[in-house]
C-alpha cells in the first residue's frame, strides 16, 4: 500500500503533540513570531496555520521523515523534521537526501 505524503509508518495522521514538536526543531529567525513563521532546513518559510496547504511556492509544510519509512525509517522525532511541501516531495523517499531544496527564502 502506498503511504499518503504526510503521514506517520502506518499512514495516520500525525498527532498535534507530534506536529508541535517537530515545528519547534525548525529554525528560529530573529524578528519574526516562532510561534506563527519559521524556516525549514533549506531556508524556505513555513507557516505554523499552513500545516498540509500545498499551495505552488506557498509557506505549507509537511512532516519529512529523514530516513524515509520505505529505507525503514521510523517515526521517532529524531527522523522527523518540517518541510515546506515542495522541498519534501522533491526529497521524496531518496536517502541520504541531497539537492532537494526547490523552495528557498534564500
């Protein structure tokens, strides 16, 4: 069975519990709310209410396993990170990932 983008191993939604914690492991950027805007790994803003939007070059963001689920990876918050949507699924199930930031604020 093919896994929806954005889910846990089992294909269920994460919880909020989950969500929040991943948000706080994205990075900070002086001047700007934590709590509502942050920065995924490769430099694109992601927006706390745009949790699943996938709107083109928009501020959405995902739920990224770093090892993917398809190499065994697991749903511990050590392999999960935030992704603005475009970068996760250009990273798609490739490990270890490189060159899959599409969307910079950089």
């Amino acid at each position: 069975m093919h896994r929806k983008h954005n889910t846990d191993r089992n294909g269920s939604s994460f919880s909020e519990a989950t969500k929040r914690a991943v948000w706080n492991k994205a990075k900070i950027v002086a001047g700007v709310n934590p709590k509502s805007r942050r920065k995924d790994k490769c430099g694109a803003w992601i927006d706390w209410d745009l949790y699943g939007n996938t709107t083109e070059n928009g501020n959405g963001w995902e739920i990224d396993h770093i090892k993917p689920v398809s190499k065994g990876g697991g749903d511990d918050l050590s392999n999960l990170q935030a992704l603005q949507w475009q970068n996760n699924r250009r990273k798609s199930d490739n490990y270890p990932a490189v060159n899959y930031c599409v969307v910079s604020a950089e």
